[in-house]
C-alpha cells in the first residue's frame, strides 16, 4: 500500500473508531477501511451496518442514522410490506367483459378487457388470456376493443424525466393494464439470400409501423458495415425508423425498447395474439371505464405475490415493484391505487410494526428515485423484522444469491453457496446492499451497506461491499 493510501487508511480508521463511540459500536474493522481508502471514498460518504436480528442490536456499523439515497434496496421495504400486508397468495385479476349480443361465439357488440394491476402480464401470459377466450366459445368480435385501465390513478409523468432515455425498460411507467412490460425486442439480420437486412420484432403490436433502411453491405464488417441507427418517429411511439448499414459479416443485433403507450400497446398485441389464434376482429380500440350493463365473460389470475416478489428482486423490477406499492395503497383505501395511498399504506404498516419509517419518502417504491432516502439502520431494522415474520421464508427466498442469480449473479462467487442474499441497489452515484449473510458458524446477520458519492459511478462502492461480507463470513 502506498504511503497516501495508508495516511487515508489511517483517516477512515479514525473516523469509524471516532463513529463507533457516538453509536456505542466499534466501527468498520480494519480490511474494510483499508479497502474504503483503497477506493479513495470520503468517510461521511459511506453507511454500513451489521444487526443480529434475534436481538436486533446492532454489532458495527458507521454513519447508521445519516439519511442515504438507496436506489433499489428500497425495495426489500416495498416487497416486505407487500407481503406482511396482501400475503404470498394473493393474485390481481385481469378481466373480459362484453357488451352487446352474443350469440354461438359472435359478438355483435364491444369487447372490454379491464386491468387490475397485474406486474407481470408477460406476452406469453397474454396469450393465454387470450387464448381462454377463444376457449370460451368467442371466435368473432363485430365491435371494439374497449381498454378500461381505471384502477390506477396517475398524474401525467414524463418517462424521460430522470434520465433522458424513455424508451428503456427501467423508465417504463405503471398502467393497470401493463402487458410485457410495453416491451419489443429486434433482432437485426443480415440475409444474404433476401439480399436485405431483416427486422424481427417480438412481440409485433399490428398497431406499431417500422421502417426499415438499413443497407446490406458488401464485404467485411468494419465500421461504416455494421452501423444500426433507431429512431422513433412518433408522440405515441407507434412508429419507428431504422437506418444505417450492415455486412453479412457481422453478427445480428438484439436490443430491447419500450414502444406504443400502454393502452395501445395492449390493444396492438391482443389483436395480433387474437388473429394468430384464429380469432375475428374488424374494430378499433376505445379507452374507457367498463360499462355498468356490461356481462363478465373472464377473469383470469395473475401469479401469485410471493412469486412477483421473487421476480421483483431477483431481477430488481422497477415497474413490478411500483406496482406493488399502488397495489397496497388500493387494497388498504380502496381503488383507485394512487401514490398518495400506497405511501400512506406504507406509513401506516411502519408504524404499526414499530418500524418508524413515516417521515421516509417512499416515492415509487422501486428506488427509481432522487427524493427516496432512508438510513441503514432503519432499512436493517425492516430486514430484522423480515427475518422472524410469518412469509420470513418466501421473503429470504426472492433476495439474489452471491454468485449464482439475479443481481448478484457475477459477484461474490467465493462465499459459500447460499450463505450471501443481498438486494444490490445502483443509480448515478449510489450503489448499495442489503439482505442477509450467513457466516461459517451458521448464524446470520443482517447487512446494509449504501454509499453516495460520485465515485460509485466508477465501481467505489462494490469492492467494500465485498469487503464487509467477506470479513463478516472469517470473523462472526
């Protein structure tokens, strides 16, 4: 170690020592705050804190009362409030209605599909929606598609407002009738016997036009060979134009973007999943809330919750996660799901379970969020409650395993399998993590870790992450 990094080694020492007799603990062990100097962090950017949860005390720590951005491991507190409140076996409803005559599978009248929230409407599940319908008997619809995605209530947001990217998956905002996460996937192709270049969307909405003027080029792929350029060209998103230039030579290009806005999203893919599954449609699509004379036709379940948590923190879904939160604030005020009532729902639940998190601004519940701050005492005391709780086990179940899946797939692949759960959290300027790491004796501690800096940006953060499990595995 160079005499600079030993002098800051010296300086992080002496602030978590200097910490530790503010808090009564004993500061961040000296590996660690070697390697907080290593990554030249500031002390004052930098919180930790390591909790035994049967006694809730907690056993080092720094900095644990200073408010901190969390960005995604706000979501232990989202999905742990949605399970201690709704419970694992609770599903969202997706619903057909018609209005009009029916008669030997012809509607002479208007189809409504009618969103309940379900977070993970993917475009398989879609299909079967669909698909249960023509086993009902419809086979024609002589009307309209009416979409009633009433039972959110949002004010008008802008998906590019917090990073300039709308059409990313991470910005896509809620709807109560959200089908693949209004996602499309391109596969760009060279096709040498077409002599062309082949874009295939997936899913393809029968409402989104693509132009395609990408050039096949001759020869090698060099640079000027193997450009791809998208734009949308469109205020609905429902039209985009591709251009530019590739060789044979290179390989095919995949890339996923959010397209059309939710309700036409809904309406292009239903119709195309509709028609490929021998169905009859001549209509157009109509936005309104369902009819008071209108006939229920299906109602078709979504997962489960304990399977959404799962899913939601494994892979750190912003969009299921927001769903969450208007889904508890619907359950406990009644629809429509609002933001107002799913931060209250969740105010309500803290105080209740003596977890003292109404002064916290929950935001969206996903982390997606500049306004979002919590301590890591506070967040550790939600996992501490999380570890004895009834759904304990459904809970402990959906955090990423070190080195083996979700977020944590590709870090920390010496802990010992199945002893590190961690939810990892990034945006510009934060990273963290927080879950769970079992130690060699077999008994397990909780552990927030999230720092705020800009050097986070640069991979600061993740190596005294590391650092903290590692020494909390050789010496608890």
């Amino acid at each position: 170690m160079s005499k600079r990094s030993v002098r800051w080694a010296y300086v992080v020492l002496s602030f978590a020592i200097g910490a530790s007799r503010a808090f009564g603990l004993s500061g961040a062990p000296a590996p660690v705050a070697q390697t907080i100097a290593a990554q030249h962090l500031p002390p004052n950017s930098l919180s930790f804190v390591i909790v035994d949860p049967d006694t809730g005390r907690p056993v080092l720590g720094q900095n644990i009362d200073t408010p901190r951005s969390p960005a995604s491991t706000i979501k232990v507190v989202t999905t742990f409030a949605s399970l201690d409140l709704l419970g694992p076996t609770y599903v969202w409803h997706t619903r057909a209605a018609f209005r009009g005559k029916l008669d030997n599978g012809v509607l002479d009248g208007d189809l409504i599909l009618q969103g309940g929230g379900d977070p993970y409407m993917t475009i398989e599940r879609w299909w079967s929606f669909a698909r249960s319908l023509r086993d009902k008997g419809l086979r024609s619809i002589h009307g309209d598609i009416v979409i009633d995605n009433t039972a959110f209530s949002l004010p008008a947001e802008d998906p590019a407002a917090f990073d300039g990217r709308p059409n990313r998956s991470y910005n896509v905002l809620p709807d109560a009738l959200m089908v693949n996460f209004q996602s499309i996937e391109f596969r760009v192709v060279p096709n040498t016997s077409t002599h062309r270049v082949d874009i295939i969307a997936s899913p393809a909405p029968v409402n989104l036009v693509v132009e395609n003027h990408i050039a096949l080029a001759a020869g090698r792929c060099t640079a000027a060979a193997s450009r791809v350029d998208f734009e949308v060209a469109s205020e609905r998103w429902d039209r985009i134009v591709f251009s530019g230039a590739l060789s044979p030579s290179c390989a095919e290009r995949s890339f996923a973007r959010v397209l059309l806005r939710p309700t036409d999203y809904a309406f292009g893919t239903f119709v195309g999943l509709w028609r490929g599954l021998g169905g009859e449609f001549d209509g157009k699509l109509r936005v309104a809330p369902t009819p008071t004379d209108a006939q229920p036709l299906l109602t078709f379940d979504s997962l489960t919750l304990g399977e959404i948590v799962r899913l939601t923190n494994k892979f750190s879904s912003n969009l299921m996660a927001r769903h969450l939160l208007l889904t508890m604030g619907e359950d406990r005020f009644g629809v429509p799901a609002t933001l107002d009532k799913g931060a209250a729902a969740i105010a309500q639940w803290s105080q209740d379970r003596g977890l003292a998190l109404q002064d916290i601004n929950i935001d969206n519940g996903s982390g997606l969020s500049r306004t979002t701050h919590i301590s890591v005492l506070q967040m550790a005391k939600v996992l501490s409650a999380a570890y004895h709780s009834r759904y304990a086990p459904e809970f402990l179940a959906s955090l990423p395993l070190a080195g083996v899946d979700g977020t944590l797939r590709s870090r920390m692949k010496t802990s010992p399998a199945g002893s590190v759960r961690l939810k990892t959290g990034h945006l510009d300027g934060v990273t963290g993590v927080a879950g769970y790491v079992t130690t060699t004796s077999g008994k397990t501690f909780v552990l927030v870790s999230l720092v705020n800096d800009s050097r986070a940006d640069y991979g600061a953060g993740e190596p005294i992450h590391a650092a903290l499990v590692s020494w909390m595995q050789g010496n608890l």
